[in-house]
C-alpha cells in the first residue's frame, strides 16, 4: 500500500489453544488499524499498535498466522479532503479503503477534540462505502488529554460502527495522560485483543454473511440478489411517494 504499511505480526504455530480454527482450514488473518493519530510518533496509533500485536499473539496461540495493516490518516489527509468535496478517489485512499474491506478484524483510533473524534478520522468514514465494515470484528480506541472523554468510544466511536453495522466488540479503549504505562490500561487492551481474537478464530464475519448477507440493503435501490428468489428487493416500492420526496430533500 502506497500510504500505509504493512508488517507481518505473526507465523504459525503447531500450539494451538483449541479455538474454533481448529475445526477450519488454517488461513493468514488480516488485522487493520485505521489511526487518525498526527503526532510522530502517534500515541494514538501506539494504542492501537499494541492491541493488534496481542491480538496477533492470540491467534497465533489459536494456531493461526495474521499480519497487522497500518493506515495512518494523517499520510492521506490530503487525499481525503479532496474526495470529500470531489468524490474523487485517489489510488492511495482506493488502497486503504480495500485494505479495510478485505480484512478479518479492524481497530479504529482516534485522538479525542472537544469531546469526539477527530474530523480526519470522520471524514475518512464519511468517504468510505457504507458497507466497509459491514460484519467485521471492530476495536473502538481513542486518546485525549483529559479523563474527561472517557466516554467517547462508548458513545461518539460506538454509535458511528454500530450504524455502519460492524460487529463491535465490548470493551472500548480511552487513554487519557495519565493513563500511559498503568496496569489498567494493558488490562483493557488486552481484554479487547482477546475479543477480537475469539470473533475472527470464529469467523463470525463469513458466518453471518452467509446466514444472512443476502437480506440486507446495501444501497438505496436494494441490489438484485438481495432476494434469496433472485427478484429485485426494490420492485414494489413507490419511489414517486410523498415519504420518498421528502427523503430525497424535498417537502411534503
């Protein structure tokens, strides 16, 4: 990837804890860290570094290889801007994009500015399909300056994944700056690599794909193999209709 790296996090392993890979062909796993972090180096993409490298060590302990994909968000800043106002995509944002999609577990990090994430890491989401992380193992993380935001990835960060439909593990990460090297801190990340682990060693994400992927709506006008019948899910629908005027910004 041109605007981020890529770095091998584990090889395999003949121990095995006897997780449910045990029972599935043995696969590399990816894990992407979407960092908004701009410091150098970034406390933020730190956080976040050291959950994927437990996570890592977990499923190479479950007998499975997995390597970390690091997109930090200050390297296509630029890229960003643009495509928020052109929906042009450059080749580098494309890249991150589909490096997110194609990966078994994702953990986002944000520094935390007036109470939410930063408007870097918003609008990377903004640009992103709706359906990027539509059933995947998700790790919210954040940092700030204060205790006062310790909230946000349980409010702000959840709420943003849960209506962009991934599955969020439970345990939220915020390090506030008194937080750094604290023993309930390296409890916290890993409780969430731990988390991850369990989901991707699962495969929660191709499960619930294959049980249900075909009754979601995916865009507006649903797809044709939304339909288990082949039909297309959208026939029926009056889209001349006061309620979709007004959706469509109109006025009743």
């Amino acid at each position: 990837m041109s605007e981020s790296s890529l770095e091998t996090a584990s090889g395999s392993s003949s121990a095995s804890r006897g997780g449910p890979s045990s029972h599935r062909e043995r696969r590399a796993h990816r894990i992407a860290i979407v960092s908004a972090g701009v410091g150098n180096p970034s406390t933020t993409t730190e956080l976040a570094r050291g959950i994927a490298l437990k996570t890592s060590e977990l499923l190479k302990e479950y007998g499975t290889d997995s390597d970390i994909a690091l997109i930090e968000l200050k390297n296509l800043s630029n890229d960003i801007a643009i495509a928020s106002v052109s929906l042009q995509i450059s080749p580098a944002l494309q890249d991150a994009l589909q490096t997110v999609q194609s990966s078994d577990a994702v953990i986002v990090a944000s520094p935390v500015y007036k109470a939410t994430y930063s408007g870097l890491f918003k609008s990377f989401w903004d640009i992103a399909d709706a359906d990027i992380v539509l059933g995947l193992p998700l790790a919210v993380v954040a940092t700030g300056g204060s205790e006062r935001h310790a909230l946000v990835p349980d409010t702000a960060m959840r709420s943003l994944f849960a209506f962009m439909r991934a599955l969020i593990v439970p345990t939220g990460v915020m390090a506030a700056t008194g937080d750094w090297g604290s023993a309930d801190l390296a409890t916290h990340q890993d409780r969430v690599a731990a988390e991850l682990a369990a989901l991707v060693v699962a495969d929660v994400h191709q499960n619930l794909l294959d049980s249900v992927g075909g009754k979601y709506t995916r865009t507006f006008k649903a797809r044709v193999d939304d339909n288990a019948d082949g039909s297309d899910a959208s026939e029926g629908l009056d889209f001349g209709s006061s309620l979709m005027h007004l959706a469509a910004g109109g006025s009743l």
